[in-house]
C-alpha cells in the first residue's frame, strides 16, 4: 500500500492490533493477496533510523508465512518508539503473533 487513501480507510475503518514495539491496523478487501504498508514517523528518529527500521519490517513481513496465508486484507504496520530496541527475531515474533489474531 502506498496512497494516503488506503492509510485513511484502515485508520477510520479497519481494526486495531496493539504490540510491544508495534500496531497493526487491518481491513478486508476483496483482492486475492494481502497489501501491507508501513509507517514510521519521525518521532522515532531521523532518516537513517527510520529507513532502517522499514527494511527491517520489510524482510520480517518476506519470511513471515503468515502474510502469505493471508489474501484479502489490507495491512498497515506502524512502528513505535519501542522497536528501536528489539531484535529481528523478536519483531518477527510480534507480527507472526498479530497475523495469527487476524485470523
């Protein structure tokens, strides 16, 4: 997902899932694959940080089998101040434990 649009209709109408160092915000849709988007706002760091933080997500969202299970949803993961200290094993353990709460 990339149109502010799609971010507007998961934040007024989607649900909600709340972990350590992330929220999920999730919508059905009637596509055969899941749409994931990420957000990461300045206030967890510069850009650096940031970028690093979504190619981090990124590839945890790849490996996750979850995601792949998943058709028909629009997904949008926002990362939290939190994150900066986990490992990767420990956020992919978060989005494997929301992805299963989806279901």
């Amino acid at each position: 997902m990339k149109k502010r649009r799609q971010f507007l209709a998961l934040t007024h109408q989607g649900r909600r899932i709340v972990g350590t160092g992330l929220v999920m915000q999730y919508l059905p849709n009637r596509l055969p694959a899941a749409r994931v988007g990420f957000t990461i706002t300045k206030k967890i760091g510069g850009a650096v940080v940031r970028n690093r933080i979504r190619r981090r997500l990124r590839e945890a969202v790849r490996l996750s089998a979850g995601f792949a299970a998943l058709g028909g949803c629009d997904i949008a993961i926002i990362a939290r101040r939190d994150i900066l200290e986990m490992t990767f094993d420990q956020i992919r353990a978060e989005l494997e434990k929301m992805v299963r709460q989806i279901k």
